[in-house]
C-alpha cells in the first residue's frame, strides 16, 4: 500500500510539474509568470491607512467624524447601532483588487484565498479580542456557481495564519439578489436570512470575514443572526472596501 501511494504522489506531482509547464501560475493583476500574486503588486495595492480609519465601522476616512457609525449613517441603513464591536478592511475597492476578487471568485484561482487571507491578518489591530475565525457564508446559487464557498476559504486561510479554529456558524437561506438594493433594502432583504447552524462549534469571540464591504449589510445581517445565537463579541474583516 506504501509503496502505490508513493506512486500516486510521484504522478501527482508530475502532473503538477507538467501543468506548471504548459500553463504556469500568473499574477492575477500584472499576469507577470511565477505566483499568483506577485510582490510588487501586492506592495502596490491601495491598503486603507488604519490611522485614518474609523476604529469601529472600519469607514476608512473616519477616524476624526464618521460618515457610517453616527446615527443619520445608521439610520440610512436601518438600524440604530452596529451589532458588531469591530470592522476594518485592508484595500480599498478598485480596479486592482477587484481583479484579484475577480480571478478568485470568477476564474476559480482559490490559492488566492491564501494571499487574501495573509493582506487581511497583517491588518488586524492588536486590540482585537478573538477565539475563531467564522465567514459569511456564499448563496446556495453563487456556492453550486463556484464549487467552493470563497469565504470560507479566505476564513480557513486566515485561521492557519492566526493559529485559531476556523469554524462555519451561519447557513444562508434564499434572498433577492443584493446588488440591484439599495442600503435600506438590502438590510431588510437580509434581514433574517442568515440562521446559526444546529450544531455549531461555540465561540465567546469571532472575526467574521468576507471579501469585500460594500453597504456594510450583509455583515450587519451576518453579526446579528451571530449575536442571536450566543457569541459575545463580532469583529468583521474584510479583504477590499467599496
Ligand atoms: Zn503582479
Ligand atoms: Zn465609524
């Protein structure tokens, strides 16, 4: 039995070395040969600056006086308070981020979530109280799109990087396609629609993580049905930032 696992491992890789050869890895931004993401880009990537950043919404110009997390913000997106402690986000939202969203999500280059994953962990204050990490989980049509749930593999990559359990919470029941809400809409669409697993793994304190922030909805839906079901404390994270 040893000996045709060996077999199969020397095939496995061979097959690697050969598919290395005929289509060799490229950057998901300068398409550049040799890793998924190369080091000058990731260097040159919008990061948001933490000092200017709202320490709670993780609105990233809102350190002095927040645009979200003042009650006309929250007004705008329904609710009254934030039902997480937390929020940051490490790049802002455009062109270059959004391809390496793109190629993950759309072009199925999952070694992505480890790059996403290592942005995301050197950005976390170290203020942050955590025991797992936990994700928003996909739709059932974007997760039998894909094949794979691309949250959870940024949450699993970033759990290895912390030395953290990484544990599914919430599944997702069906909601009306978010994009074409507004932030009102999207809140209520949402609301309700994510429900706690029936036999979760617990935890006091959680890193929610997603791939980007757009309205700050989903995660306010996701936080809440997490609140609901016993966690004490929800500290969101996200890859990118509209
Ligand atoms: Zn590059
Ligand atoms: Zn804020």
């Amino acid at each position: 039995m040893i000996w045709k696992r060996g077999i199969a491992k020397l095939a496995d890789t061979a097959t690697e070395a050969l598919a290395e050869t005929l289509w060799p890895t490229r950057c998901a931004i300068c398409d550049m040969p040799g890793a998924v993401l190369c080091e000058r880009c990731c260097a040159e990537l919008p990061y948001v600056d933490w000092w200017r950043a709202c320490k709670r919404c993780g609105s990233p110009f809102g350190l002095v006086q927040c645009d979200i997390c003042n009650p006309i913000g929250l007004s705008r997106l329904g609710i009254d308070r934030l039902p997480f402690e937390a929020c940051a986000s490490a790049v802002h939202f455009c062109g270059d981020t959004g391809q390496i969203v793109r190629v993950f999500k759309d072009q199925g280059e999952q070694r992505l979530a480890v790059d996403i994953a290592l942005i995301m962990a050197r950005i976390i204050p170290p203020e942050w109280d955590y025991e797992a990490v936990t994700y928003v989980p996909a739709t059932l049509s974007a997760f039998r799109y894909r094949g794979y749930d691309h949250a959870e593999l940024i949450a699993s990559a970033l759990a290895d990087r912390l030395g953290v359990r990484h544990i599914p919470t919430l599944n997702r029941p069906r909601t009306r396609d978010q994009r074409k809400l507004g932030s009102k809409e999207r809140i209520s669409n949402l609301a309700g629609s994510f429900a706690p697993r029936d036999d979760p793994e617990t935890a006091r304190s959680l890193i929610l993580v997603d791939d980007v922030l757009t309205t700050g909805a989903t995660l306010c839906a996701a936080s809440q049905a997490l609140r609901q079901s016993g966690v004490e404390q929800v500290r969101c994270l996200t890859f990118a930032r509209v």
